[in-house]
C-alpha cells in the first residue's frame, strides 16, 4: 500500500498535502501497529519513501528520514514494517551508505531478528567502530554473549580500537558467560586505554566483579571512577542486594537517596530486593512510598518486587494488595501470587486463584508448576496435585527438573513414597535436585534404610552430588543414629571439597552433635572459624541447647563475638530461649541489654523470644514492655508470645483482650491454640467454640491437630466431656495420646467411668506400657468407690513394673 501511494502521486504534489494523506493511509490500514505513528514519524517516513536522484546532499537528507523512520519501526507493533524500510533502503541504493546500514543492525537487534542484524553486518563493504559496537550489543542483548565475544575479537584482529561502547557491551557479555579471565582482561585494557572511569564501561565492569562474587574488587573500581551516574549506582546496589548484603545494599540506597538521585526501576528493584535480604519491612514501605510518589507508572518488574518484598518479610496480605492493584501483570506476578497463598493454607483458595490465573492471557511457566505441587504437599492435597500434575503434562513441562522435584516433594509430603520414587524413576531427567529431594522424602517419613539406599544407587550411577545431597545424607545420618555412617559421609565430604560449604559444614556439625559427639563438632571452629557460616555457628549454639549444655552454648556464643562475627537474629532468639529456660534472672537482663545495643531489639524473631523470656520468668510486666515497642510491626508470632504468656498464667481476661486488639494483623494456628487454651482455663467454653468456629469461617484456617487438642482440653477441664469424645471421633485426624490423656483426666475429675474406659482403651492400643494411663484409670476406679477394678488394675500396673530392666550403678 505504502509504494502504490508513493508511485501514483506525482512529486509535485508531495509537499504539504503528502503528510495528510500518508496519515489517512496509516489509519486505514489492517497493520494496527501503523495506528500509532506520530506526525514527526509521520512526517520522516514520507521523507524517506520519495524518489529521488542520488545527490550527496538528498542521500544526507534522506539517511537521517531513514533512521528516524526505523528508530519507530522498533517501537511499532507492526512485524513487517522494518523490513519494508529496508526494502526502500535498497531500492534507494543506500546499501553502501554505513551509517544508514548501522541503523539496520540497531533496529534488528532490538526486534529479536539478530541473524537478519549479522547479515546486514556481513554485507558491509566498510564498517566504522559503530557497527562493530552495535551488533557485539545485540548479540549481548540478544541472549548470545558467545557471538558477542568472538565480534570483539575479529574487530581487534583489524587493529581497530574499541570504544567505551564495545568495552562496555563486552563486560555485560562477560558476566552472562560468567567468564573470569576474558573479563580481568577487558577490565585491563580499559585502565590502559583510560576508559576504565567512563559510566558506561564502569558500570559494566561493577556488574562483572558482582557476579563474580568480588565485592571487594567491585567497591574498588566504584570509589575509583572519577564520575558516577545512575546505572554505576545501579549496579554496586544489585551487587549488594544478589549476594544477600542486605545491610549495605539499604546504605548505597539511603546514600542515592541523600545526593538527591532520581531512583529508576532497576534502584526500585534491588532496594525492594535489599529490604528483602535484611528484612527490613519499615525501609521497604519507605521504598514503597517513593514508588507511589514517582510520577512514572509503575513497571511489572517493580510492583513484582514490591509483592516479593511485603511477602518474605510475612504481610502477605500487603503483598496480595499490590497484586490487586496491578494494571499489567506477567508470569513472575502470578507466581510471586502463587507463593503468597502458601501463607493461607487453603486447597479451595488455591483452585480458586489458579482458576483465575488461567482466564487471563499468561501461560504457566515450570516455576508455576513447581509452586503449585510444593503447595498441594503442604496441604496434603494429592487429588489437587494430580490435576495440575495433567496440566504440567499438557503444558510439555514433564522434563524438567525442578517441576519433577516438586511432585516428588508433593508426593513425600503425603506419604506416598512409592509414588515418588515412581515419578523420579520413571522421568527423563536425572539431575541431582530429583534425587535430593528423594532423599529428602525418605527422611520426612522417617525412611532411614531407603534414603541410605537412595543415596548409594546415585553413587553408583555416578551422579555427581552436591553440597545439598551431602546435607540431606546426613540428616539421614542423624536419624539412624550410627558413628561410623557419620563419619564415611563425613570423608566423601571432603573428598568432593565440599567441606568450606555451609550447608554440609552445618549438617556435619548437627550429625556429631546428635550423636553427642561435641569435640568432633568443635572442630570445624578450631583455627577455621573464617570458613564457617553463621548458619553453622546457629547450628551448633542450637544443638547444645538442645542437649542441655547451656554454659557450653554460651562459651561458644562468646566465641563467635570474639572472631569478629556479628550473630543474626536467630542465634540471638536462641540465646534468649535458653535465658528463659534456665539460669538467673539476671541473664535475661543482660541478653535484652546486648541485643538492644546490637540494634535486634526491633527484629520479630528476637523480640518474641525476649518476650517468652521474661514470661517464663513470669515477669509480665516486662514481656509487655518488650510487646509495646515492638507491636508497630504488626508481627503475629509477637501476638501469639504474648497471648501466650497471659494464658500460662492465668491471665485469661488479658489474653482475650490481647486478641482483640490483633485488627490488623491475620492470626495463624498458634494465635487459636492459645486463646482457646485461655478460654479454657477461664472456664469461656462458649466463647472458645465461636472462635473454633470463627478459625475456618472468617479467617480461612484449616484447624490443626494442635486446635483440636486444645479444644478437647477446653470441653474435658470444663465437664463437657461427651463434646469431648464428640470431637475425637469427628475431626480429620487420627487420636493420638496427648488429647485422649486430656479426655480421660476430664474423666477422672469428673467422675466419669464409661466415657474414662473408652478413651483409656484406646490410649492403651497406642502406648501399651505407658503408666500414666493406668495411673488414671486406678484414680477413676477407686475415687468412684468401684475398688475391686481398682485392685486389678493395680495388679495389672504391678506385673508391668516387674517386667522392666532394673537399672544398675557403677558407683559404690
């Protein structure tokens, strides 16, 4: 349509009336992506298109019309319409003009078309350092950084010197290829050249030395360069933020901030990502203020961000927010979605948001699937899981292995091993993450023998194992409880050099402390404390405390203070949790001192292990204290320590208060345990049915063993033991010893023969030798006057004690 205009106007009549009728043409066309051409575009395109002869002065006119025009053509919805361009560019004879030519390689690299790009290239009879420039950056920007890198070295075998553009794109090209050495060589030539400084290439080179792991070597160029813009900024502030120094990535934003820079999507991006890292909810709000403030509409990239950043530091319900509010959305946005509704726990509200998600126009991606098996095994949901499983299949994502690791996860977690092993055997895929996670499962239903078996048919198929492999053998480890395992994994650990890795140095330690083999675990922090973690420092604190090696856990913790290191939150929490189980009141003191001077006073973690400190201590008052200057984060694990602690001491009137005042804060499980419990000792058998009721009905939880046993407790200690046993035979799960035992003390103090039978019966098919219960049984019997079972459960409880090991001593 375009040449039928072009050659039945006569060049007369092409001046003003020209653009007039280019414009009714556009606008009538079938292209819808010509709809949206501006009058300047408009007016470049007629230019260009008009025949003419060849003179010097026409063909300058005419190349600039040529780049204008396909500068818009990359921006055009239009597929076709760069190639007609370039159609018209030969037919004008401009094939030999370079800089016309180089706008053909700019225009096809950014439409994806990079071989279209090469042959224009090729086809060059003279190049400058332009077109080298523009296709070594399309072939970066095009996902082939390979092609990108060997450009550069056939445009240096023609002695031609790169300029700060080539150097810059080869860096970029560097880091997706994540190749070392041709990068330190770039970075040479650029400090001998004298550009090394220059934005462009250092911001580059920043990213280089960031994905290399070289923060150090990153800082060094940053506080080198003479001049320093945006994407230098940008680039430092990812770096910081990828490799989890949250701390410092919030300072380089707080310093951007503070020289008055204009933040772009890629500063919103790893500042969300910083926040992140170091959850720091109250920055990432600030950030999210900004956001709302930027006059700018917000990119995808951005508001995924912002869901990722409210959803790893627990507001999901902010997260789920901001995805209401979106205007365009892509598949991370969904997924991002998909991850938040792990939070909710609710099979029906995950097929429900899923139905949605496939009415709009996205596809599902493998990251879909895996989130949606790994959520169908938290929920126990098999059916639910089969289904997208069929998707998964019809989607053509059966191949790959994180979707395939996911089942197996999904399948573990419903105890259908068999299945899994089914599923892992029977898939195309052997990548070690599937075998990983088959060890995993094998532990979680405590498949000790099939795990080690799992792990020695890898061996012998020669799979190469891994840092995550080695960690998840020797929990394996731990549970079968045998020495020598522990040590044979512990050589193949060293053997793959595997033992500097935190994840197995951490397993290693927890394996020998498990076996209580403290001296072995202590020897990962003799002369090598460099190379451990603080998830292993966390590792080994944990694990004494757990054994009831309190003083040894503080030395350690002394220890670690005294090689420099800083604990995070979670050894802190540890540290506050052995404060409150033993030793004096004044160490609480003191751990709440140094935690405030460490500035972790106001971390969720820390201060509702302070806050259980000073309960178990029953110092209320303080633990509220504690509760006051920290609720403004809204945390509900806070929420549920301190209705905890009112309830443990008798406090019921407070503890319903407290929840109450939970308005903006979603309680969980937990938050119901022990609120119900409060209602039970307060003697609120009413009021804790309506909130047992309220858990499913107003805030989508599914009750968990944990509130059913609390429930059972409430309806026993109060008398109203028929609701009792009605809730034991009605509820999803099968009795286990703990809410029978609470059934029968109800029994036994209210004097209830046949109700205390029936659950002592079933408490004896369970745990057979347990004196407790026939303890309780003796009291029912003889309390209500029925002497004779009394004596013969006596007797019973007597030819029990004669059948057990008489313990010895070896001291005299």
């Amino acid at each position: 349509m375009l040449k039928a205009l072009l050659h039945n106007q006569n060049r007369e009549m092409l001046g003003n009336s020209l653009t007039s009728k280019f414009r009714t043409l556009v606008l009538s066309t079938e292209k819808p992506g010509l709809s949206f051409i501006n009058i300047k575009h408009q007016h470049h395109l007629c230019t260009f298109l008009q025949p003419s002869p060849c003179s010097s002065l026409f063909v300058a006119r005419d190349s600039t019309a040529i780049a204008e025009a396909l500068s818009f053509s990359v921006n055009s919805r239009s597929s076709t319409l760069g190639t007609q361009i370039h159609g018209y560019v030969v037919k004008l004879g401009l094939s030999n003009d370079v800089f016309t030519q180089n706008n053909l390689i700019r225009m096809y690299s950014k439409r994806d078309r990079l071989p279209d790009g090469c042959k224009v290239f090729d086809d060059m009879p003279h190049r400058n350092i332009v077109s080298w420039a523009l296709l070594i950056s399309g072939a970066v920007q095009s996902c082939e950084p390979e092609l990108g890198l060997e450009t550069y070295l056939d445009m240096a075998r023609t002695g031609l010197m790169p300029n700060e553009f080539v150097l810059g794109s080869v860096m970029k090209g560097c880091v997706s290829m994540e190749a070392g050495g041709f990068g330190l060589s770039i970075h040479c030539w650029a400090l001998k050249t004298g550009l090394a400084t220059n934005p462009y290439v250092g911001s580059s080179t920043l990213s280089f030395y960031c994905k290399m792991e070289d923060i150090e070597a990153a800082d060094r160029v940053f506080m080198s360069m003479d001049k320093v813009d945006v994407g230098c900024w940008n680039a430092i502030l990812g770096g910081y933020a990828q490799l989890g120094l949250g701390s410092e990535a919030l300072s380089i934003a707080s310093s951007m901030r503070c020289q008055g820079l204009k933040f772009d999507k890629y500063t919103f991006v790893s500042s969300l990502q910083g926040s992140s890292v170091e959850s720091d909810l109250h920055f990432g709000r600030q950030i999210h203020g900004l956001i709302l403030r930027t006059e700018e509409d917000y990119c995808t990239s951005v508001m995924n961000a912002l869901m990722d950043m409210y959803t790893k530091n627990g507001r999901v319900d902010c997260a789920m927010k901001v995805f209401g509010t979106m205007l365009d959305t892509d598949i991370i946005t969904w997924n991002t979605a998909f991850g938040c509704l792990a939070h909710y726990k609710n099979s029906k509200k995950l097929a429900k948001f899923f139905h949605s998600f496939m009415l709009s126009s996205i596809s599902p991606n493998h990251i879909t699937f895996s989130l949606l098996f790994r959520q169908c095994g938290e929920l126990v949901d098999v059916n639910l899981g089969l289904q997208f499983c069929s998707l998964a299949v019809h989607f053509g994502f059966f191949d790959e292995a994180i979707v395939i690791s996911s089942l197996v996860n999904m399948f573990s977690w419903c105890g259908l091993m068999q299945m899994a092993s089914l599923v892992a055997d029977g898939s195309s895929c052997k990548d070690i993450v599937i075998w990983n996670e088959l060890i995993s499962g094998h532990n979680l239903n405590n498949h000790v023998m099939e795990a080690l078996q799992t792990f020695r048919n890898l061996v012998l198929v020669r799979v190469q194992a891994d840092e995550y492999t080695y960690s998840r053998i020797l929990e394996t480890c731990c549970k079968y409880g045998c020495q020598k395992i522990v040590q044979q994994i512990h050589g193949a650990v060293m053997k793959s050099g595997f033992d500097s890795h935190g994840h197995c140095c951490s397993s290693l330690i927890k394996g020998y402390a498990k076996l209580d083999l403290f001296h072995d675990s202590s020897k990962f922090f003799d002369g090598s404390d460099r190379r451990i973690d603080l998830a292993a420092w966390g590792t080994m604190i944990s694990a004494l405390l757990n054994q009831g090696h309190e003083q040894e856990a503080i030395r350690f913790f002394k220890s670690l203070l005294e090689s420099g290191r800083k604990p995070d939150e979670f050894i802190l929490g540890s540290i506050l949790g052995s404060c409150g189980s033993s030793g004096p009141y004044s160490r609480v003191n003191a751990a709440h001192a140094f935690v405030t001077k460490l500035g972790y006073d106001e971390y969720n973690f820390v201060a509702s292990a302070m806050l259980d400190a000073y309960a178990k201590y029953g110092d209320i008052k303080s633990a509220r204290t504690v509760f006051d200057q920290s609720s403004r984060f809204h945390d509900v694990v806070l929420y549920n320590a301190m209705i905890m602690g009112y309830a443990h001491h008798g406090l019921g009137l407070e503890a319903l208060d407290m929840f109450e005042k939970m308005k903006e804060v979603k309680p969980n499980q937990a938050t119901f345990v022990s609120i119900i419990s409060a209602c039970g000792h307060l003697g609120l058998v009413d009021k804790g049915c309506l909130l047992f009721e309220s858990m499913m009905s107003e805030h989508d939880l599914e009750p968990s063993p944990n509130n059913y046993g609390c429930l059972v407790d409430m309806f026993s200690r109060n008398g109203h033991l028929e609701d009792a046993k009605r809730i034991i035979e009605t509820m999803q799960f099968p009795p286990w010893p703990a809410i029978l035992r609470s059934l029968l003390s109800g029994c036994r103090i209210y004097g209830n023969k046949e109700l205390g039978e029936w659950a002592a019966a079933k408490l004896i098919h369970l745990v057979p030798e347990n004196d407790a219960t026939y303890a309780l049984r003796f009291k029912i019997h003889s309390e209500s006057g029925n002497w004779e079972d009394a004596a013969n459960i006596s007797r019973a409880i007597s030819e029990m004690d004669s059948k057990k090991t008489v313990g010895q001593s070896w001291l005299d």
